[in-house]
C-alpha cells in the first residue's frame, strides 16, 4: 500500500493563497492509496478546500477541523481508497491552554485485510509532543497499524521518535522542512514491526505550494 502524508499550507510565502490546484496535482501524480493532510485552511476563501481534497483520492475521507470560525475552517484530513471499517475516531491530543490538536483513528478494509491508521498534527513544545506521543501509542493496534503526519519533532529528549518506537519500530527518516533547504524530519511515516517500509521518497515539486515536502511510502503489510 501507498501512504503520503503532506503538511500543504505553505508560509514565508511560498502558498500564501494556498495553492489548492497545485497540492491536488500532486496528490494526482502519486495516487497514494492513503493520504494524511495537515493544515488545510478554508478561511478567507470564497471556495472548500475540504470539499475540494476529498474529491481527489478515493472516495473515503474524515476530516478534522481544529479550529471552525465563520470565516471559514481549519485543520487536517485523512483520504483513502478503502472504506473505513465502523466511525474513524477522532481523539482530542490537545495539551493545556496550547493550540487544539487531533488524531484521526480508523481501520480500512482492504483487500489485504483491515490496516489500522493513525493521521495526527502534534504540537510545538517539546512537552506538549511527549504528552500527544502518549496520546497516539494509545490509539495504535499491536498489528498492521500506520501512524503517519507532522510530528513536529526534531530534539531527542522526550521525542516522538522514541515514545513510537515502543509500538511502531519501523519509521521514515528524510528530511521535510523547510521545503526549500530540507534540514528537519517533521513529516514522518510509522509502521509496526509486521508492516515493512519498503520504499520511501518525497517530491521536490512540492516545495512550490508548500514549506513542508511530502513523505511517501510503499509499506508491505
């Protein structure tokens, strides 16, 4: 199976107007069969782009909006080409009075069988992330599961890398951020130890809509 994940609201205007044709291309060029996007933003925008990227992969998706306003939403999406097996679950991981943050959790039927996924945006502060780390190992079956988004975790104390690593050994390792210059493994994808990172890349046409490049993976399950 083919799993991406893609924080697509781009800064330091590279997508100050949120490129949604260009990220679509994109998601249209490699046809992952799961797809994890962070920080899809409607306000101030006269079309959904909610609406829009759940058009583009399969016919499956669940979103997530952290933050509603009238102006407009938001937060992230999970996009597949298998049904969901029951509701996805959608787990609060926010930390104290810091920004509201969400993991998506569902199980997708397959033709290999069900696949568990996890779709989560963690946090800035190196505590908050621990907590939120925490959060996901509770939501992660002991088999067949992915855990994939923007981690936001680059410092090894009290990392997410390690907190995972107890339930999901296996792990992607490029470089995501900033697009332009990649130096920090933000976006990362986590398999559990029956589920093989066969193949992993990203695409550098990426950097043209967002500052984040997208991580995609060829997982054996």
């Amino acid at each position: 199976m083919r799993f991406m994940a893609w924080n697509v609201h781009g800064t330091f205007n590279l997508n100050p107007k949120f490129d949604l044709e260009g990220v679509c291309s994109i998601l249209r060029k490699w046809a992952p069969d799961v797809v994890a996007l962070q920080e899809v933003d409607s306000r101030s925008r006269s079309d959904d782009p909610f609406a829009k990227l759940a058009s583009v992969v399969g016919d499956h998706r669940v979103h997530a909006k952290s933050i509603v306003t009238a102006d407009g939403d938001y937060g992230q999406m999970l996009l597949s080409r298998f049904p969901f097996s029951g509701a996805p679950e959608i787990a609060d991981v926010s930390y104290r009075e810091r920004e509201p943050r969400r993991a998506i959790a569902t199980s997708l039927l397959t033709p290999s069988g069900d696949v568990r996924v996890v779709a989560t945006h963690l946090g800035l502060s190196i505590h908050e992330r621990y907590a939120q780390a925490q959060a996901l190992v509770s939501l992660v079956k002991p088999a067949r599961t992915v855990v994939l988004g923007d981690f936001n975790d680059w410092f090894w104390v009290k990392s997410v890398r390690r907190v995972l690593a107890q339930v999901c050994p296996n792990r992607t390792r490029l470089r995501t951020f900033p697009s332009r210059l990649p130096l920090l493994r933000l976006d990362r994808i986590y398999a559990t130890s029956d589920s093989e990172i066969v193949k992993v890349w990203t695409d550098e046409e990426a950097r043209a809509f967002s500052d984040h490049l997208p991580v995609i993976a060829e997982i054996e399950l």
